[in-house]
C-alpha cells in the first residue's frame, strides 16, 4: 500500500512534474514589452458637467458605506498589532513572524518560461498594521535571441485581516517597464491570503496597470507551506497585454517579521 506524501515531499513532486512539462510557456520578452508601450491613440473624455449631472444618491450611499467599511477594517488590522486586553478580546492578536500583516516581508522566486526564457522576482513589503508599501520587481531573460525585459510595480497597500486565517490587501501605484524602451503608468493590485492551517496557505494576486494606453494584466496564484517566520512557496504566474503574454510555474520562498 502506497504511503500518502508529506506537504512537503507533494510540493516537491508538483515542481518536478511542472518543470518536466516544459512547454512553451511564453511568447518573448520583446514581444511582450513593444505591446505594453506603443503608445495608443487617447479616448474622448467625458464632460465634466454631464458626470456631475449622473451623480445620484445611490452612488453617495455606496461611497460612504465603503469608506466606512475600510475605516472599520482598518481598525481591526491595527488592533491585531496591539496585544490583546484580555482573554474575551474579540480581536486576535498577531504573532510575530505570521504571515498576514507583517511588519516586513521579502519574497524570492525563480520562475521557467519554457524554451529559453528564464524569469524571477522579488518582493519587499513594509509597513504597520493595515498600511504597507511594496515594491516588486521582476526580470525575464532570453538566450537565443537576446533579449531582457523588468517590470518594475510599485504601490501602497491597505490590508485587512482579523485573524491568522484571512488577509485581503488593495493597492494602487506604478508600474515601470524597462527594455527596448522605458515606459510606466498607473496600476492597482488586489491580494487575497487564505492560511486554513497552520502549515498551509494560499495566495492569488490580481496587478492591472496601463501603460501608454495598453492594459496589463498580471495574475500571480500560489500555493505555500509555511512556518513561523518562513514560507515555502510553489505557484502560476500569467501576464498579458493584448496578445502577447509571458507565463510559467515558479518556486521560491517569503520571509516574515
């Protein structure tokens, strides 16, 4: 009878069937960085006066419901920074070195792209409570021809958690593309952590920025094994603009204060 693998033998396993499989993951890195930065010819904008006069008492409702829910959220996240007043506290205090909210976080990851484009990225986030910077930046490789591309995103975050087991964060910033030309424009990222146990979590990420009139997309999803301080980590990276995309499995690891 065939023994069940231990988590960290599985992650193992899945990393090693996805990098036998190899496929052409990705079109170039070229490709990729002429479709993100030809500029694209402006929109009409809209009339000032017509925007106001659409304004109703519906949208003045949903935004006053939404800042106050981001205000109350916010507040538990930096309760969760506080020790807890007592034992009946219905807020859960945050241990040093848990995942969610950290006070800082550094994420390192190598990514296959298939064929002869490598990539990796690292992460530094910073910050107290619900409020963060972070800035990521990655950088695709490819050998034959050659040819380099980084993406560059920066942002501030709100984060959100009252326990262990959930964590959302919404970020707006820049994105800055540097390769056959330097490029950047606006983005904003939305980042959901789920950790159901204490050695077991997952992360998806959501970047869209625009860069010269053309949408980036950015999807990062992963799955990790983690411990107090540390997190071992396996996940899928996809990004696309038009119809050029740069996609493939990676592993790396996240350190957590």
């Amino acid at each position: 009878m065939l023994k069940p693998l231990s988590p960290p033998r599985a992650l193992l396993v899945a990393a090693v069937v996805l990098a036998g499989l190899r496929p052409a993951w990705a079109d170039s890195p070229d490709g990729f960085d002429r479709a993100a930065t030809e500029s694209q010819p402006a929109s009409p904008s809209r009339n000032p006066s017509t925007s106001s006069q659409n304004d109703s008492p519906a949208d003045d409702f949903w935004s006053d419901f939404f800042g106050q829910l981001f205000v109350n959220l916010g507040d538990i996240s930096m309760a969760r920074m506080q020790p807890a007043p007592d034992e009946n506290s219905p807020v859960e205090p945050r241990a040093t070195g848990e995942a969610l909210l950290p006070i800082v976080r550094l994420d390192l990851n190598g990514q296959d792209l298939g064929s002869n484009t490598k990539g990796g990225d690292y992460t530094v986030q910073a910050g107290y409570g619900s409020l963060a910077a972070e800035a990521r930046q990655t950088f695709f490789s490819q050998s034959d021809p050659h040819q380099s591309l980084t993406i560059s995103e920066y942002e501030m975050l709100l984060r959100f958690s009252g326990d262990h087991r959930l964590g959302v964060s919404l970020g707006a910033g820049a994105t800055v593309l540097d390769g056959l030309t330097h490029a950047s424009g606006p983005n904003a990222t939305l980042a959901i952590e789920i950790h159901p146990e204490g050695w077991l979590g997952a992360e998806a990420r959501d970047t869209v920025s625009n860069v010269n009139g053309n949408t980036l997309y950015d999807h990062d999803g992963s799955l990790l094994l983690t411990h107090s301080y540390a997190a071992l980590r396996l996940g899928f990276r996809y990004q696309h603009v038009h119809a050029e995309t740069l996609k493939g499995p990676y592993v790396g690891f996240s350190l957590y204060y």
